[in-house]
C-alpha cells in the first residue's frame, strides 16, 4: 500500500509523514519545489494541485491519500482538482484536514472553501476520513519575541477562547485513519483538552517564563494591520475574519469532542500548558 502526501512540507503535513513511517508507511510526497527535502525513505514527485496532468501522476500507483491544500486565493479549486482526480484513480481511501467549525463559519474565506470540498466528498462514493481541528497550538511557536521580549501575548483568542489542539495529534489521527480500518465516511472533531482563553494563555506564558506577559486584547483593526506586515492583504482580511468569528461565536470543542479523540489516539490530548512548557526549554536551551 503506498500513500500519497499532499502538503507534506509545512507543520502538519511534515509530522504526519513522520507518524506514516512510523507505522512503516510507504509514502510519497507531492511538492511544489524541485529543491525540496524530503525524509528518508520517502518518495518524491513534483507537481501542483493546479496541474491537473501532475496531480494524475503523482496518484499513478498510490492507494490512498492525505490531502493538505494552504489557505489560498484558489484553495477551492486546488481541493476539488485533487478530489477529482481520486475519485477517477478509484484510491481506497482519502483523509482531507479540513478544520472545526467548517460549517457554521462560512463567512470566512477558507471554512467556506473546506467546508464545500467537504461537501464534494460526501457526495461521493470514495470512502474519505475529514478530521477538522480548532487552533494548532504550535502556531504560538512565532511568538517567541512578542512573549520574552514585548511581554505581550499578541493573538486575539477572546474571552470564551479556543480548544486549542496540538499538531502531533491531528497528526497521529492522520495516521490512523490511513492505516487502520473503520474510519471511513467519519468526520472527527480535533479539540483539546482545555479552554484557551487571551488572558489565560498571557498566565500561562507568565508562569513559565518568569516575567509578566499581558493579552493584547482584541483590537482587530491594528491586528489586520500587524498581519498585513506579514502578510498578502487578502490572507490578513482571512485571519482577521476568522478571529473575529471566534470572539463572536466561540471556538470551544463541541460534547464528546475531547472524549471521543482521547478513543481515538489511545491516550489524552496533548494540553496546551504542556506544549508552552516545552517551547519554554527549548527557548531557554
């Protein structure tokens, strides 16, 4: 059996190749540029989720898939050219990252684009896996000056906060529902443990670090200005939406959410103080 790994270069997708040949998986990766380094053992092929004929054979000879598109313009399309070619190479099975809350945040750019490519998937009859998670905790692995340096815990998590959920969970799930039976049509929720909040992500940053860390708090104005410094304007709009969405509704795992992944994995989800603790060593060593 042999996977195919689209994305396989970023945080997730790297640590769900790691996971694949844990299990002793025989991997390719799909990548976007030639100079690209892939992990021993693995198989590497170029192409573009735009490039119809390269996607066609990168799936030559592949069983399954883990599909990762990035949040772009033409994320959609990306999803649906990859989707559609599955479909006709008739693969056993394909497990799409989507992420929480999908279809109730449709008014944000890239929930809508999964949410429809979700919606393409079940209308169909190759068996897929969707595992949709909330807010990955090592995205804070970029804070590192704004939180030892500025003092200052700069995201906009709110009040109500997020379920924030650690990258080699959805990452281990990945694996699984590639490697083992009875995932498919199945559409899992990625939610830790605990409800991370602004104020209480800036005291767990102050507990570690042993000096004050404040939140922000929830300027969205200056944070769109703030990531159009990092980023394409329109991406800045996205993420501005996308937080505004969890001041207003909240991002908090659903009932059974946690339970059910704890099933899954075979052991709790990681919790987000454990993960700040670890940056913390790191950033120190």
């Amino acid at each position: 059996m042999k996977t195919l790994v689209i994305g396989g270069t970023g945080k997730v997708g790297s640590a769900v190749v790691r996971e694949l040949l844990r299990r002793k998986t025989n991997v390719r990766m799909m990548v976007r540029r030639q100079e690209a380094v892939v992990p021993d053992g693995v198989e590497k092929v170029n192409g573009d989720l735009l490039d119809p004929l390269a996607v066609a054979k990168a799936l030559d000879g592949v069983d399954k898939l883990f599909l990762l598109n990035a949040v772009v313009p033409d994320e959609l399309t990306q999803g649906l050219i990859a989707f559609a070619l599955a479909k006709r190479k008739k693969l056993k099975h394909v497990v799409y990252l989507s992420v929480f809350g999908a279809d109730r945040f449709q008014d944000v750019a890239h929930f809508a684009s999964k949410a429809a490519i979700e919606n393409a998937m079940r209308a169909s009859d190759l068996p897929f896996t969707i595992r949709r998670p909330n807010y990955f905790m090592q995205n804070d692995l970029g804070l590192k000056d704004a939180l030892t340096k500025a003092g200052i815990y700069p995201i906009p998590l709110g009040r109500q906060g997020v379920s924030a959920v650690d990258i080699r969970d959805i990452a281990e799930v990945a694996a699984i529902a590639l490697t083992t039976d009875g995932h498919e049509g199945k559409t899992y929720n990625l939610n830790g443990p605990d409800a991370l909040s602004g104020p209480r992500a800036a005291a767990i940053w102050t507990d570690l670090l042993g000096s004050p860390v404040r939140y922000a708090g929830e300027d969205m104005d200056g944070f769109e200005e703030q990531m159009r410094g990092m980023a394409p304007a329109w991406l800045a709009f996205d993420m501005r939406m996308m937080f505004q969405r969890y001041l207003e509704r909240g991002f908090l795992a659903e009932a059974g959410d946690v339970a059910n992944l704890t099933a899954l994995l075979g052991h709790p989800p990681r919790n987000y103080q454990d993960f700040a603790r670890e940056a913390a060593e790191k950033w120190r060593s």
